[in-house]
DNA sequence: CTTGGCTATGCAACGAGTTGCATAGAAGGA
DNA sequence: TCCTTCTATGCAACTCGTTGCATAGCCAAG
C-alpha cells in the first residue's frame, strides 16, 4: 500500500479527476511521489470501490465527461492511520549510480554525457520548483510563511524536493568533471 | 532489466557467493543500490543460465558449501552495453513524503518523532559511509586519489550517497522544527 | 542445554510499477 | 486537409520488488 495514501494526500486539497491527478503526479506532484495515468485511474477505482474516496460525475460539453474525486471520512482516518505507522527507510535507485560504479572500468565517455544531461535537467527542475515555492508563499518570507502560512505541506516536500535535485546536479558536475580530467592525465583505453 | 547490471557491477570487483552480495546489496552498497537475498539468488541463476556470469562450487567444512561467481566476457559487453543506453530520470519514493504533506491537515505529533528517527538513521550512514570513503582512498587526500586512484567507482558512488543522506538528515531536522514550532504558536487541533 | 544468530540457498505468492494499446471527439497548426 | 496534441478513461501483459517460509549444521551466549 504505497501509492493510495499519495492519492488520498493529493485528493485532500480539492477534488480532482483521474486525469489532473495524472498530470501532476507526471511531473512528480513536487517530488513528493511519481506515477503514471493507468496506476492512477486503478488506484481510483479501487479506493472509491472501498469507500476511501468517493467520485461525482461531471456531463461536459466539447470534451469528454468526467469523474471528480474526493477523500471520504473513511479515507481521512485511513491516512491518519498511514501517518501515524512507521515508515521504512528510502533508497535511492537509480541506474545513473550503477554505471559510475563501473565506468573507470568500462567505458566513461557515455556516462559523462549522461552525467551532464542529468545536470541539465536537474537544474530545469530546480527552476520550476523554485517558481512553485514563490507561488505557494506568496508575498510572505520563507520564515513568516512556514510559521503562520495555512497550507504548509506541500511547500515542505517542495523543499526536499529541491534539495534532492541541487545534491544530484552538483554530483553529476562534479563526477564529469573528475572522470573528464582523468581521460586526459591517464592513458585511455 | 534493473538489477541485473547492479549485480554485474558487483562483481566486477571479484569473485563472490550469494551470500557476500546480500549482505553488500542489504547495506546498499554504498547506496549506489539495494536488494534482497532472494532478489539476488533468482537473479544470479538468471544470469548464469544466460552465460552473463559464471559459479563454481567450493566446498567447505563446518558450513554450507558456496557458490561463488564472475562476470564472463559476454557479461561485460552486456554491462557496456547498458552503461551506453540512457537511463531514465530517478525519482524520491518515500513515504514520509507523503506524511509531511499531509502533517499540516492531520496529526504532527507522530510525524515530528519519525522526522527525528529518519535523521539520526541519517546521521549513522553518514558516519559509516564517511569510514568507507576513508578506507577507499587510503592516505591520499580526496583531490589526489580522484586524480589517480586505480578503482574510483565505488568512491564516487559513495560521494552520492553521503550527500543524500546528508541533504535527508538536514531536511528532516528542519521540518521537524518547523512543525514543533507551530505547534506552540498556533491552536494544536 | 536451549536459544538465538550466522552461513548458505532457494521456492511461492503477492503487491507495486512499467509498457503497450484502445477509444474518441475537439482544437489548432502546417 | 491532414497531423498532432489535448482531454478523459481504462484493460492486459509483464517485470520488478517484497513478504513469508523452508532447510540445516555450526557456534557462542545465557
């Protein structure tokens, strides 16, 4: 039970559909969890099926009809229940790692490209959450927001989502970096 | 095909039984991936029937006999070939995550203790980590052993994960302040 | 002397995540 | 006009990861 409690969070600040929900959980929903479309619509389907979350149907025009989503008192205690269960640590799991691992041993000129298209992306990534992080203080300063702002969560992951991407480009940098001055210094096979 | 080139990354570095990899991959190697034992015994049986990796028996006295493998030549092409190949972006997946963004909406209390829990586990990798590193490069500083260490690999994936930890333990701390302290300025629910 | 932990391997069932595909009307650009 | 993208939902097959269990002898601590 992994992604339920993910779409209960994301369904407690509003109703949404099957499809917004998508699209945020696409580009990660500010880090704090990705999936992909059909686990969402599943996930639905099984959580309003247990009475978790309940959905209205909504008749549209020039488009298809859709369901909007909302948690149930039931889906509220089982998150609480969800909150309150130890969690167990985290990993990181990426391929990026295993190549680094093995790239003084095979070859380092793919992975250094690699390393530098991931710096380039974590960066774009740093931007956008940046701009999230404005918009969800407004006018406030971080210190005044995170004291007294209503709606703090998602401005927490937020910034662990941000963190997590500066440690990831500032390692790529610095990995290419070290791997491009060795194939100068060493003898390159 | 995830874990499989983890595996053959592993024992790039020698010879080693089931066994020794889980007890490497439990840890995490260095946080550069993670696994079960029975993942990796399934696993290795895979790659032997596909003549990616090769055992052989050793029998022992007072304990179980052993199988211990290495990587075939056709093994090393195929980690080649898959150090070549884009990796697709990482993502975070934790379930504190979830908690924290909802830790506003339902109780704190429980969230603070694991926040704190998940910072000193934190601080213990860092720790255990930061001896690994030390191991790695002997009496060479980092900059000289980068330059012209024979086996890097590990070194720089062990970097990461220092760094992750780190950015994990700071962010934890500061959430759980956060949201101590809101809890004496503002009505607690 | 019993209990628990270590070495060593593996099967079976299940749960979670990914890939591929199908449908279908509307809007907008080449 | 044709092609693509957007809205909106979902099934089916598959791979990957987790949980639970089984075996079995040795060693050390209580």
């Amino acid at each position: 039970m992994a992604l339920r409690h993910a779409v209960l969070a994301a369904l407690l600040d509003g109703e949404y559909s099957g499809y917004q929900l998508a699209k945020a959980f696409d580009v990660g929903v500010a880090n704090f969890w990705h999936a992909l479309p059909q686990q969402l619509y599943a996930e639905l389907t099984r959580l309003e099926k247990e009475g978790l979350v309940a959905g209205r149907q909504v008749i549209q025009e020039n488009r298809p009809n859709k369901r909007l989503f909302h948690v149930t008192d039931a889906g509220r205690a089982e998150l609480e229940e969800f909150a309150a269960a130890v969690a167990k640590p985290s990993f990181i799991r990426d391929d990026l790692l295993v190549k680094v691992q093995v790239a003084d041993r095979i070859g380092t000129a793919s992975v250094i490209e690699q390393l530098e298209e991931r710096a380039s992306a974590a960066e774009a990534k740093i931007e956008l959450l940046g701009k999230l992080l404005r918009q969800l203080r407004g006018d406030a300063d971080e210190e005044e927001f995170l004291r007294r702002g209503e709606r703090i969560g998602p401005y927490l992951t937020c910034l662990r989502g941000i963190a997590f991407e500066q440690g990831h480009r500032d390692w790529c940098l610095r990995i290419a970096t070290v791997l491009r001055e060795r194939r100068t210094t060493h003898a390159e096979r």
